[in-house]
C-alpha cells in the first residue's frame, strides 16, 4: 500500500509534484501581477500624465521580471528550506515565493502618481457624509481625542504597524516550512492587494489626513460642526508611535488609498490563513487583525466608512480568491503547523 507523498514504487515524492506544482509554469499570482502591471502601463501610456515614462518603464521592468522568475524556476534551483543548496539557489527560491509582496510596496507607493494623472474626483465628500450620517460625527476626528490616553495610543500604534508584520512574519515562516501553502498565502494576499488597487486608481479616496491642509473636505467639516479639526492632543504627538508614524507619512505614505481599507481586508485575510497553516500563532494573529479594525481610525488613516469597505472586500476577495487558486493552483496537500 502507497503511503501519502511516496509514489508507487515506495520512493519519496517531490512534494511540489503532488501539489501539482509546474515548474518553469506561471502560478495564479503571476497571471494576476502582470494584469495589474500591464493595466497600469496600459492607463500611463494612453493617458501619458506626469511620470508617465518611468512608470511604463518600472511596469515593463517587472513584467519582464516577473517572466524570467517564472523561466528560472526549475527544480535545480531548490526549496528555500534545503540548506545543501547554493546560496543563490536559495535566494532564488525565496525571491520566487515572495517576489509579490516585495512588488506590492512599491505598486502601492505609485498610486498616488496614478491618481493625478488619471484625475478622477475624490470619494472623500462622500466618506465623510456616510460617517456623519451614521453617528453624527467623524470618529477619525474625535476617537484620538477622546482616547489621548499615552499607554493606548502607542497600543493603537503598535496595532496599525502591526499590520506589516503580520504579512511579512507568516510569509518568511511558510516560506522556510511549508511551501505550498506559502503559495496559497501569497496567493490570496496578493489578488486581495490587487483589487484594492485597481479600486484605489479609479476610485481615490485620500483619507482624514485630508483635513489637515485647505481643501473643500476641510470646508465642510468647518461648515457642517461650526468649528476646524480638533489636533491629536500633544500629549501622545510626542510618543514613539505618533511619531514613527508621522514619519511614514512624510516619507512614504500616498494619498488616494482608502477607500476600501486594504488594511482591514488584507489583516483579515492573513489572519484566516494563519488560523489555518500557523496554529501556534493564529489567535495572536486574529488579534491583531480585531484592532486594526479600530487602530485604523484612531491613526486618521481611514474614515471609519472604510472600515466597513475593508470588511465587506474581505468577505467578497477572500473566497473569490481561494475559489480561483482552487480552480487554477490546484489543491494543495500540506500539513498544518
């Protein structure tokens, strides 16, 4: 009797194979990534817009990228677990795995640029209005005012950071100790980012920052409360996690990516593949995933509307993204930790 992951004459299968792995082949993530990328070089090359060279030229880049890591993927080149193999074999694999994540930063950051070049209106009049309509007032603008507690502030700092670490620390993990369902992670995430972004650069949405300079949003907050914005409270401004935070917003933050909250659904989808593969760490993770629910809001990233956007993208990309790497990966037979 075959035992499960030998083959028939009794020797230890490649556990790529039985996982219908096709090396050399592309995967559901990379017909998904050069559809986003060619979407986005398809939009800057009609529209021709600021920058629009370098980001048909980036786009161009990656795709060519993305089809020699395809090419290169062959099985000399080793699991990122198998130690005996070169050092480049090994960072081969790894970059093979993990390459999406990578590019979604640096797809995220360019948004912004999009955004102006395609110039579609803000959704932000509207977030607003749906967040006064259901509870009177923009709890963005009140929630850290209310809660200007130090130890709670940094806690929602922590949270909302948090959300980096969650993708990268089961991504590094599942990479190293079971491949497949890094796959399937990558997988998901990855088509979850994607529809986000392809939302955020027709439907832009710059967030509660937004008030913070002399736009029309600011005007109807002055005009709907009779008064401006109230500031965070200088007693958390001048805590580590405001700061880092406002850090991250003058050097690396972009406009225009907030409605959904990529963040609300993509925490929620890492955390169902933790609960999932990464039992050890699952409830931490769905912790997580539960604050960034309101760390979002209290850090006047999101309108809370977006919250509710995050949620109901989850609960439509999560399964339509498993259901299409169901239908194109193949089902994967890998043991949960």
């Amino acid at each position: 009797m075959t035992r499960p992951g030998e083959t028939g004459a009794g020797r230890r299968a490649d556990p790529r194979v039985g996982a219908k792995y096709s090396p050399g082949r592309y995967r559901l993530v990379d017909l998904c990534t050069q559809g986003y990328l060619g979407l986005v070089a398809g939009l800057a090359l009609v529209v021709r817009g600021e920058h629009w060279v370098g980001l048909v030229g980036f786009h161009l880049a990656a795709l060519a990228g993305v089809h020699l890591l395809t090419r290169l993927d062959h099985r000399k080149a080793g699991a990122t677990g198998n130690h005996s193999a070169p050092a480049w074999r090994r960072g081969l694999s790894w970059l093979r795995e993990l390459y999406p994540l990578l590019l979604c930063l640096g797809l995220y950051v360019e948004i912004e640029t999009v955004n102006r070049m395609l110039v579609f209106p803000r959704l932000d009049p509207w977030l607003m209005r749906a967040d006064h309509a259901l509870f009177g007032f923009q709890p963005a603008e009140a929630f850290p005012v209310a809660m200007a507690q130090p130890i709670f502030s940094e806690f929602m700092h922590v949270s909302y950071f948090s959300f980096h670490a969650m993708i990268g620390g089961i991504g590094l993990w599942l990479a190293a100790h079971n491949q497949a369902a890094c796959r399937h992670f990558i997988a998901v995430v990855s088509l979850m980012f994607y529809a986000c972004y392809t939302i955020f650069l027709f439907a832009p949405a710059w967030g509660p920052r937004v008030w913070s300079a002399d736009t029309p949003e600011r005007t109807w907050f002055v005009a709907q409360y009779g008064r401006a914005p109230r500031e965070v409270p200088e007693a958390t401004t001048r805590l580590p996690g405001h700061r880092a935070l406002t850090f991250v917003e003058e050097h690396g933050e972009i406009a225009g990516a907030a409605f959904p909250s990529s963040h609300v659904a993509v925490a929620l989808g890492t955390a169902w593949v933790a609960w999932r593969y990464f039992r050890r760490m699952r409830w931490l993770y769905a912790f997580c995933a539960l604050t960034i629910l309101f760390s979002t809001v209290y850090t006047r990233a999101h309108y809370a509307v977006d919250v509710f956007g995050g949620l109901m993208a989850a609960a439509v990309l999560l399964p339509a993204a498993q259901a299409l790497y169901a239908r194109t990966d193949g089902r994967r037979q890998t043991a949960r930790s």
